[in-house]
C-alpha cells in the first residue's frame, strides 16, 4: 500500500535528520520486513525506499551523518545554519522517494 511506503519514508528521513542514517537502515529494515511480511506484500520496494530515505534525510543536520559531522566541525556553521539550508534538499529528497 502507499500510505505504507509514504509512512517509511517520512519516518526513516526525519530519524535520519537526528541520528546518523546507517543505524537508521540496520533498525528499520526488520521492522520494514516484518511488517511488509505481516499484510503479505514484497519488502523490496520498501526496503528501497528505507534506504533512499535514510540517506536522503541525513542531508538535513549536521548530525544526519558522519560527512556532514566533518563539514560542519571544519566550516564552522551552526547547527541551525547548517538545518535552515539543507532541510528544504531533504525534503526534496524525500518527496521524491514517495513518487
């Protein structure tokens, strides 16, 4: 169903934001196949869209994942700075994943 994948990829990106992706994937996939296994439908395009979102997501904060931890310790940007620019390319990312 899409309200499944629309629900996936919105929570895998906003976790994304504040954690770092990787971890995001290695939580998520199992509960995405349990899940997927539960109303008997195929993971994969779930599990696709787990990983696009996760990395997708990431791009919003610095804290998303390691490379944005390096640009933001060497830039010197703030937290919020970094957030304000690069949010509205997550959210993008993400609208796409969902069409």
């Amino acid at each position: 169903p899409f309200m499944l994948l629309v629900m996936v990829t919105l929570l895998t990106g906003v976790l994304s934001a504040f954690l770092v992706n990787d971890a995001i994937c290695l939580v998520m996939a199992p509960i995405v196949v349990h899940v997927t296994r539960v109303i008997n439908r195929n993971p994969v395009p779930y599990l696709i869209a787990t990983c696009t979102a996760s990395n997708c997501g990431s791009v919003a904060t610095i804290t998303g994942n390691p490379q944005n931890m390096v640009i933001g310790a060497l830039s010197g940007i703030s937290y919020p700075a970094f957030t304000l620019a690069l949010a509205p390319v997550a959210l993008f990312g993400l609208l796409c994943v969902i069409v």
